[in-house]
C-alpha cells in the first residue's frame, strides 16, 4: 500500500487565501489585523521563524510588528514590553518566541501576555479552556494537525489516537483536541514501556518527539493515518521528521511530509488565531 500525503503547503495556500479575504472585508471595516512578535537574543532557528510569520502577515495583509533585542534584556523590560503591546489596541495577537534566554522566566513571560491577545494559545487561561472545551486560542501546532485530519474528512469518533510526546505545545494539547473530537487517546513518552505495542493499535498516529525513526514501518498498524510533527536534521543535514517516511508511506493510509506537512500549517494557524482575535474586536 502507498499512503496518500496530506500536502501541508497546498493546504496551508488554501486556508491563507481565506485568511486573506477575512482580512479584505475587515480592512473595509476599519480594522487591520496586527501581530506583535517579539525575538529575545540570537538563535539563529527563532530568527527564520520569526522571519516566516512576518512574511506571512504581510503575504495575508495583516500589519506586524518586529521587535529584536539583544540576549541580555532583563525579564523586567521584556515584561514592560509585553505590557505595552496589551494596551496597544492595533496589536491583536502577541507572540514571544520561545526559546528565551535562561535568565528569563519564560512561563512567568507567557502568562503576562492578555489572554484576549494569546495567539499562540500557550497562556494558562487558553490552556484551561482548551481543557475545559470552552472556547480559546488552540496552539498552533496540533491545531494545524486537527486542520489536516479535517481535510481529508477523517471522522475521529470512535478510532484510538495515539500521541508521542507530551510537551505543553504540541502533545497535551493534541491529546485534547482529539478527545474533544471523540478519539479514543493514548499519550505516550520517553517511559512508556512498550511503544510499538500502543502503536500497532492506533488508527492514528501523532509523532512530536523529535527524534529520527521514532515510528517505523513496523509499528504502524495497515492504513493509519500518521501525522509527522518532529523537525531533525539527516545525516545529510536535510529536515526530516520522527517518522521513517520511506518504510511508513508503504504501510499506512494516510501520511504528512517533512518538510512541507505539519510545519507550514503552524504558521497558518497563527494567521487564522491573528485574525480571529481581531474578528472579535
Ligand atoms: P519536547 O518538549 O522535547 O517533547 C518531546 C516529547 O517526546 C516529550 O514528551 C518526551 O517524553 C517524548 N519522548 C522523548 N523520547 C521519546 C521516546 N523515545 N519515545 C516516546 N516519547 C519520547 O518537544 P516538542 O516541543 O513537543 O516538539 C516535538 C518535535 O516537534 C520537535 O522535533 C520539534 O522541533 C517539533 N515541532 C515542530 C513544529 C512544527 O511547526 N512543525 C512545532 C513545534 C514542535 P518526556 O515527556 O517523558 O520527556
């Protein structure tokens, strides 16, 4: 069997031209969507994704902000920062790239952002309400997940999900989207005893471990569907993700690429929260 991909750039092409009418007609009414991110010190990884956002703001005709300071910005400052870009009614959506350096409290950063403003959906409240099934920002990443198992009309009620990876911005979150969803969920991590075991009984696969070859052919039970979130590099030092794509597209029914699957979508999702904060202003 070869696995049908679920083209995460067509998709994402798709969802961003509908992103970019929602914001023509909300131009007409007064309001420009705006994105605050603000880029903490030199990873050179933060500064390309950072650059990809504002390029995607701009490619939808929402207005963003660029703020670059230097690593030895105190937590002080960037929470005065972050205070600001709350009050500042142009600004509907405020991001803090992630990772910040060790000597900012990042979680303490996160939760000074208005949760009215939470585009990224990693505040507290957004977390509750996502947990609670009340209505909030969903992170970007396992909601561009939920979007690609959509287009493909796949129906979760009633099939066993199982999650890799249980960070607080991609695995938890996935777990719960597809709960909410009525999948039957399994979360598994670095002690889970027996990770094939669980996989085999999954109609669904999501891996968001980031590691290589996480999830091999063997583990994938004929016809699942396997959503690939993890970013590593190959040998050759080429993007991959946490699934063995060669064996795994012969074995199951579905499969995302890397690149070119999950990842796109995470920055569409962040459009789509962007503009629905300023849909609610
Ligand atoms: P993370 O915080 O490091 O979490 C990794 C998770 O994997 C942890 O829960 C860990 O378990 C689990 N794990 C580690 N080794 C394992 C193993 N051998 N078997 C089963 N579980 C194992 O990473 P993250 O932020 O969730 O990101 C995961 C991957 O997704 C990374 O490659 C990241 O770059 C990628 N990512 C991609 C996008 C995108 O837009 N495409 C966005 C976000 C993240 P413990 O909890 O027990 O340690």
């Amino acid at each position: 069997m070869t696995a049908q991909l679920i083209d995460g750039n067509a998709l994402s092409r798709q969802l961003r031209a509908n992103v970019a009418a929602r914001v023509t007609a909300l131009k007409a009414k007064g309001i420009t969507p705006g994105l605050a991110v603000i880029l903490v010190g030199d990873n050179p990884a933060s500064h390309v994704y950072v650059r990809n956002k504002v390029k995607a703001c701009e490619d939808t005709g929402m207005h963003s902000v660029l703020e670059s300071w230097p690593a030895s910005m105190t937590e002080a400052e960037l929470l005065g920062r972050v205070n600001t870009l709350n009050q500042d009614a142009s600004i509907h959506g405020v991001l803090v790239q992630l990772p910040l350096p060790a000597h900012i409290d990042a979680q303490k950063v996160i939760e000074a952002i208005d949760p009215a403003k939470d585009v990224d959906g990693f505040h507290i409240a957004s977390a509750g309400a996502l947990m609670t099934g009340l209505p909030g920002f969903w992170p970007c990443t396992p909601y561009g997940c939920m979007k690609m198992l959509e287009s493909i009309g796949y129906d979760l009620k009633g099939k066993h999900a199982v999650v890799i990876g249980r960070s607080n911005i991609v695995g938890k979150p996935m777990a719960l989207m597809l709960l909410q969803n009525n999948a039957t969920v399994t979360i598994c991590h670095s002690g889970t005893k027996d990770l094939k075991a669980m996989t085999l009984q999954a109609d669904l696969v999501v891996a968001a471990v980031g590691k290589r070859n996480v999830l091999t052919a063997d583990m994938v039970k004929p016809g699942a569907v396997v959503i690939d979130v993890g970013m590593n590099r190959n040998d050759e030092g080429k993007l991959c993700g946490d699934v063995d794509f060669a064996g795994v597209k012969e074995v199951a029914g579905y499969i995302t690429p890397v690149p070119g699957g999950v990842g796109p979508m995470t920055i569409t999702m962040l459009m789509v929260n962007t503009l629905e904060s300023a849909e609610k202003t």
